[in-house]
C-alpha cells in the first residue's frame, strides 16, 4: 500500500496551524503538571512520545503522584483509553477495503481527539481513496508536536504562573468541542448542549464518574430526541 505524497502534505499543512497549535499548548500544560508534581523531564516526555493521550497522561501522573500500585495505574489509564475504541470504530471504516494493512497498527498510534474530530468534519468532503493520506499526514504532525511541547513546558513551569500553565491542558478539549459543533448531524450537536449541565450536575454527587455519566446520559438522550425528530420529518 502506497500513500498519496501530495495529500499527505496537504493533511500536514493543514494541521500545521490551530490544530497543531492547540495541542501545542495543551502539552505545554501538561509538561508544567509534570514539572509541578516532581517528575523528571525524561519520564514527562516520554509519555506523550509513548502514550499520546492527554487525559491518560494526566491519570498517570496523578496517580503516581499519590503511590498508587502499577497495577491500578494500569487499569486507571486503561479506563481513560477506551474512548479510542470508538473513535477507531467509526475512523477506520472510511478507509477504502483495498487500503486495508498492517499499516494501521502504525496509523493507529497517532490517533487522538483532535485528528479525530477533523477527520470527522473533513472526510466526508474529500474522495475515499485521499483519507488515510491525508490522515497520516494531519495525525503525524500532530503527535510530532506533542514531545517537544511537553519538554518546552517542563522547562518554562517557572517562568509562568502555574495557573496559566495548567489551564493551558483544557484548550485542546476546548478545541474539541468546538469543532464538533460544526459536524453536521444534529445528535452531535444536541449531545453538546445536554453533555454540559449534565456534567456540572453530576460532578457535584459523583465527581469520579461524571465524564462518564454526562457522555452516557446526554448521548443517549441526544440519540432518542434525534430519532423521534427524524421520525416525525419522514412522516
């Protein structure tokens, strides 16, 4: 299998700007948390090269923080990883059968919110056959930027306000959410305005588990409301 060099440099180029920015400055946070919580540069590092998932990164560092046992932090970062699974479920199947390789188990790497979520916008625009050029090229630059980021992050944790440093993790989320108010089903969009209450609620009962119980809750509602208004049109 051979990748259109042209549309690689394309899905470069355009995360070479906001996308790559964002996460730019979303590592730069997490390499300050890093740095405030007593680790050394190496081992900050080295996880966004290796794991490549912010909020997996962020778990492992609190938790090592705390002395947790390795097996709980396994299972912890486990936990935070499992939104990859749908995102690969509803990524990969836009790629032709006839690309289909062992490729993938290297594509797969750089997959994280933000490639995912322009690839959900952009796909639908761009020929079947150009997505995983452009893809690799868009997710590469992305996990490119994300080591040297941390390190930058790690080094400059002094010389900023610590505040401004770790709020700094949130922007990339924030860029998630607003790209995916311009993906055109409508579910997505009720899922945002219902995600929100729905999240500050839980956080006061259950601060553990109200990610969870916002995305549960509110995507399922969003589907039933989608549904029923879907109904109604077709009838």
């Amino acid at each position: 299998m051979s990748l259109n060099k042209e549309v690689v440099l394309k899905g470069a180029k355009d995360a070479f700007g906001v996308p790559a920015a964002i996460l730019f400055a979303g590592m730069l946070g997490f390499g300050a948390m890093g740095q405030a919580n007593g680790l050394d540069i190496w081992l900050t590092s080295a996880t966004s090269f290796f794991m490549f998932a912010l909020p997996g990164q962020v778990v492992l560092v609190e938790m090592l923080v705390l002395s947790a046992s390795g097996v709980a932090i396994a299972i912890a970062v486990t936990l935070t990883a499992t939104r990859f699974f749908t995102m690969c479920l509803t990524l990969f199947p836009q790629f032709p059968a006839k690309q289909r390789s062992s490729f993938y188990y290297l594509v797969v790497h750089f997959v994280a919110m933000t490639a995912w979520a322009a690839a959900m916008k952009d796909f639908p625009k761009m020929k079947a056959e150009d997505r995983l050029s452009y893809f690799t090229g868009f997710a590469f630059v992305c996990w490119a930027v994300s080591t040297p980021a941390t390190a930058l992050g790690f080094m400059a944790a002094g010389q900023v306000p610590s505040y401004l440093n770790l709020g700094m993790v949130f922007i990339n989320p924030l860029f998630f959410l607003l790209t995916f108010t311009e993906v055109k089903p409508r579910a997505n969009r009720i899922a945002i305005v219902l995600g929100a209450p729905i999240g500050l609620l839980a956080y006061v009962w259950f601060p553990d588990y109200s990610l969870l119980i916002a995305g549960l809750i509110g995507g399922s509602i969003a589907y039933m409301i989608d549904r029923s208004l879907r109904k109604k049109e077709i009838a």
